[in-house]
C-alpha cells in the first residue's frame, strides 16, 4: 500500500488536477522521493517499525514546514504538494506502527 500511494497515487492526482501537463507533473512528484535519502543516516538503514516524520531530518516538523512555505511561490507550488503528499504518505504508515 506504501508504495502504491508513493507511486500510482501521485500519477492519478496528477492526471486529475493537472491534465494538461500530468506526465510532468508525476514525474515531479517521483523526483520528490529523493527526499528520502536521508534514509541512509540512519542506524539501522531500515526498519518496518519506525515511523519516518520527525525522525529523518528531511522528515522532520522543520522541514514539512519549509515544504509548505514552497506552497507560495507559483514556479515551487507543485513541488511543494509532491514533498507535501509524500509526507502525508509517511505519516499514514506511522497510524499502522502504534
């Protein structure tokens, strides 16, 4: 499930909300998973029990506040809602750890 809303979620939204221009779109929000490189900090490199908000630094309140502060100027909009939506996604799996 994580990874379908990683991956087929982001082209289904971008499909709806951004037909003109949906291919680039997705494309934009899968370059957004390379927020996910500060993954490779951390000790152990993976654990299905932890939950990645505030834990990654990229992951973290500070940033997913940076991530909505991209919301207002036009040219970083829409990579503000894929940095936005990946973190949704994160947090989601952090309800099925506890």
């Amino acid at each position: 499930m994580h990874y379908g809303m990683h991956f087929l979620v982001p082209g289904i939204i971008a499909y709806i909300f951004f037909k003109p221009y949906w291919k680039k779109v997705w494309i934009i929000f899968l370059l957004t998973m390379l927020v996910d490189v500060d993954h490779i900090f951390a000790k152990p490199f993976f654990d299905a029990n932890r939950c990645s908000i505030n834990f990654h630094p990229l992951h973290t309140y500070y940033a997913i506040l940076g991530y909505f502060l991209l919301l207002i100027p036009k040219k970083t909009r829409i990579i503000a809602i894929a940095l936005l939506y990946h973190m949704l996604t994160d947090a989601i799996d952090c309800l099925w750890i506890s």
